[in-house]
C-alpha cells in the first residue's frame, strides 16, 4: 500500500520569539566612501554603504578572526568538516528542506564558513526581502539544526569524493603541490578516506557553536541598495541582540615558511597526453599599495608576454596564467604563480622559454608601452570593479579585516600613477627570484 504525498511545509515563524534589540552605541561617518560604521550594544561592529548600482541587490558578510586555526589537532577532522555537516541540517525547527519551502519566492540566501583563519557569513537578499537575511543570520548563530540522518548521507557522500579525488591527476598534482609549499605540515594536508571515522557531528556542532558563540569580535558589512531607516531597526533586533562573550581572540599561525632554494618534484598520473607545470616564487612581502600596485604589475606584464611567446609564437600551449597572491594575515608573505599546460614532449622546452623571458624582464624591464597598458588596464579595471557592490564589499572586508583606514580605498587610482619602468623591473627581481621557487609537474604514466 503505497501512502499518499504529504506536504510539511509549516506556517511556523522563522524564529519563534522574537529577541530583545540591543542599541547603536556609536556611529561613525567615512565621507570619501560614503560608508556609515555603528558600535552595536553587544561589541559588534556593522559597516554599510548603500549603493545604486543594482536596484534588487544587498550583499552581506560577516567575519571574525579565529577559523580552524584555533581547534586542537586531535578534532581538526570535525573543525574541518563542521561547516559542511552542521549547516546541512537546517535551522531553528525547520531542516533544510523545509527551509527551501519556507523561502519559496524569496530573493534571500545565507552560508556559514569556517575557513583556516576565519569564521563568517556571507548571503545576499533583495531589499524587500532584508529582514529574512538577518533572520537567517541571527537563527546561524544561535540556532544551529544538527540532523544525524543527514550527516551519516554526508559522510557517505565525502567518502566517495575522496576516493574519487585520488583518480585525478589534476587533483594528484595540485595536493603534491600544496603540501610541497607548505613542507608536509600536517595541518594543512587533504583530507584523506583513512579519516571518514574522525568525522563527529557532536565534535563538528560543538567547534560551529563555539566559533559562533560571540558576536562582540564580528565585523557585520552590507552593501547594495540599502534603505537606512529601514535597515537600522533589522540591525538592533537581529544583530545587536547577538550573544557577546567580549573574548580576546585571534587565528594561531599553524603555517611554516616555503622551502629555501629551488625545489622540483613530479607526479606521474593518468593517461592522457598532457602535462601541467606550475612555478612558485615565494618570499616575505611589504603589504601596502605601491608593492600590491607593483607585484600585480609585473605579473600582467610577464603573463602578456609569456602568452605572446608560448602560444602565438612558439604553438606551445592554449593558455599561460602568471597570478601573485599577497596579504600580512597570518604574516606578511607573496606567492606568485606561474601554470602552464601543454605536451609532456615540450614541458622542458616551455619552461626555459618561461625563464628565459623572466631574466628579460628582470634585466631590462618592461618598455613603456607595457607600463603605459598596464595603467590603462589597472584604470579599465577600478572603473568597471568600481561600480559594483561584489567589488566594494571585498574591498571593505579586506580593509576591517586588516585594520586599515577605509577611506583608503577613495585612493586606489592615485596607486596607478605609482608604476613605472623601474617599479616594474624592482618588483619582477623580488618577485621572480629564480634562486626560490618550488616547481611541480604532471606527467602522464608510463606504459
């Protein structure tokens, strides 16, 4: 006897009782970005700056610093997985799927991330529907739904992912890669099937609680098409009446320094006729505008011309990526990556045409056509980034998260005027130290 369909969608509130709001204690005013900051009641900081770029658009973030840099070594599985398996479950009385059912015809999203040095929110919502996102936020934080039926189809699921992942020779290649940067620390290696039975949804929901568990650390940003007068009772209710622990925490430096010298390893793995290669100089880095102007300089020049050569001339490759990544949190250090696919027959040739073009650009520099295209694509770039909301609540996250003046952000463009031929050519000899670097190649296995 087969029983007939149910439907059990629920006209329950999201949340049951609403909170108690807290208060606005301070408010600040940044004029060059037309961005507002409030000190709310609990500690927690919120940065908003309302724009017109898109009518039917609010982007929102929330961080704070910690992330799995502070679970102990014996749960680093559960930490691991916890913003996976607890945010599956639902939240509040409803699971997930009666979640979706819920905000059927709503324009409003919202995920939890547990990252290596970070925990937070990021979701966006139409304006007519902002107080469902701050529900949804106040409900992550304090009502997480940890469902076991759900966990134990999950954990089936990562563990036919990871023994899957091992087949890849894009993923062999890419895992040799991270652990030969990160010198095999044991942080910091995949996640392997061996460690299926570390995984603990109890373990994982108690680390979700605990890094969600205090608000008074939380930088709150929302950007987009924000009514004010609207948006600040939605802040009092659903934000300032957060739980506040006032904890004196950060992340915990678990990484170690890249190798020293040059180091070369290769992988053998799969059938096909191809090869990957990917070049990595790494070494401490000056975070401030004109080096972060500078090393993204170099790398669009030497990228431009390893594309002109490796490609067009030589027949060598589709394609050549030559990308920098920076920062100072959890210290101040550069990678800059150099990825190339082409013949396993021809890797050798490609990559001393690669350094043969790097000690060019070392020695003499970029022309200054090169530096003038540069400009005009950094300016192309501000000008299009500009104007949307994606690129201004990544620019204020990175500035709370480094805690630098905001208002910094008004003078990006007076950056540009900062590149010429010689801040080029100083930043290709720190960045493209051919005496350190790791390389890694994919070969094909032989038969």
């Amino acid at each position: 006897t087969l029983s007939a369909y149910e439907d059990t969608t629920t006209d329950a509130p999201l949340i049951p009782q609403e909170p108690v709001p807290g208060e606005i204690v301070a408010r600040r005013e940044i004029p060059e970005i037309g961005v507002t900051e409030w000190t709310l009641s609990n500690g927690a900081r919120v940065v908003l700056k309302p724009t017109a770029f898109k009518e039917d658009e609010i982007l929102f973030r929330a961080t704070s610093a910690g992330g799995i840099s502070l679970a102990e070594d014996r749960n680093l599985v559960p930490a691991n997985t916890a913003d996976q398996v607890v945010p599956a479950g639902g939240l509040g009385v409803f699971s997930v799927i009666d979640l979706e059912k819920k905000l059927a015809g709503k324009a409003v999203s919202i995920r939890p991330s547990i990252g290596e040095l970070e925990e937070g929110l990021s979701g966006s919502a139409s304006p007519r529907d902002a107080e469902t996102l701050f529900q949804l936020v106040y409900l992550t934080f304090t009502a997480p739904r940890p469902d076991p039926v759900v966990f134990d189809v999950l954990k089936s699921q990562i563990k036919t992912y990871l023994e899957n992942r091992t087949k890849s020779p894009e993923t062999v290649f890419s895992d040799t890669l991270r652990t030969t940067l990160q010198r095999d620390q044991p942080r910091f290696r995949p996640m392997t099937v061996d460690e299926i039975p570390k995984m603990d949804l109890e373990k994982s929901l108690a680390f979700f609680r605990d890094r969600f568990a205090d608000a008074s650390d939380f930088t709150f940003l929302l950007v987009g098409n924000l009514d004010m007068a609207a948006i600040e009772p939605l802040v009092t209710r659903y934000l300032a009446s957060l739980p506040s622990l006032e904890r004196e925490e950060s992340w915990k430096d678990w990484r170690v320094a890249p190798p020293e010298g040059v180091v070369k390893r290769t992988v053998q793995k799969g059938v096909e006729p191809k090869s990957l290669t990917a070049i990595v100089f790494t070494g401490p880095f000056r975070d401030d505008p004109a080096n972060r102007i500078a090393i993204r300089a170099a790398a669009q020049v030497l990228e431009t011309r390893l594309r002109k050569l490796l490609r067009e001339k030589l027949s060598g490759t589709y394609d050549v990526r030559v990308q920098p990544s920076y920062g100072r949190i959890p210290r101040e250090e550069f990678r800059m990556w150099i990825d190339l696919g082409t013949d396993p027959a021809r890797i050798d040739e490609m990559t001393r045409a690669i350094f043969s073009e790097i000690k060019k650009l070392r020695g003499k520099g970029p022309t200054e056509q090169e530096v003038a295209e540069v400009r005009l694509a950094e300016s192309r770039d501000y000008e299009t980034d500009s104007r949307q909301n994606g690129w201004w609540l990544a620019e204020l996250t990175d500035s709370y998260r480094l805690g630098e003046d905001p208002a910094e952000i008004a003078r990006i463009p007076e950056s540009f005027e900062l590149l010429t031929r010689a801040s080029i050519q100083a930043a290709a000899k720190t960045y493209f130290n051919t005496d350190r670097y790791v390389q890694v190649t994919l070969y094909p296995e032989k038969h």
